[in-house]
C-alpha cells in the first residue's frame, strides 16, 4: 500500500530533508562492524558464507547485497540485520554533517 500525500500536498517522501544511506554507506558499515569485531575479510566471509571477493566488493560499495546476504552478514557478526541498517544510516548521517 502506498503512502497518501499529507494534508499539504507533499508526497510521502518529500518532507525528508536527510540524505539516504547509499550503498557506499553500507559498504561503510559492514566495514566498520567487521573492523570492531577484530574480523578479517577472510573472517567475515567464511563465516557468512560468501567469497571474499564479494564481501569486498560489497564493502568497497561495487556489489550490492540481497536481503538474503545481509542477513548472514547479521548472523556472521552476531547483530540483527538492523544494525546494520542502523550502522548505515549513522554513516549517511555523518557524510551530511561532514558535506
């Protein structure tokens, strides 16, 4: 179901002043939750199931991950798949204080 403009004719999305976090973000913060658990690449992937390469990519924002990937991740990293999500807004948030 979609959302219905508001009672000024904006739509759903466009009182959102805040840049969304971008793939580069969440590269950002698998990056960054990876380097607090002292886990490497090589770590990491093993444990999710993944070739390293592709965590890399995903890291380094050139692939984009599935739901289905984001959640071994989770797993991997011993965190809900919402702190991830969580992790790449925080980073979205700090681009917009840093451009």
């Amino acid at each position: 179901m979609l959302a219905r403009a508001n009672h000024k004719g904006q739509g759903p999305l466009e009182h959102m002043t805040t840049r969304q976090p971008t793939n580069q973000d969440l590269g950002d913060a698998v990056r960054e939750l990876r380097k607090a658990r002292g886990m490497t690449l090589e770590v990491l992937a093993s444990a999710a199931g993944m070739h390293v390469t592709y965590l890399s990519r995903v890291e380094r924002a050139h692939s984009s991950p599935t739901w289905e990937k984001i959640v071994a991740l989770a797993g991997a990293l011993d965190v809900p798949p919402s702190a991830i999500a969580t992790a790449a807004e925080a980073q979205a948030a700090a681009s917009r204080r840093t451009a």
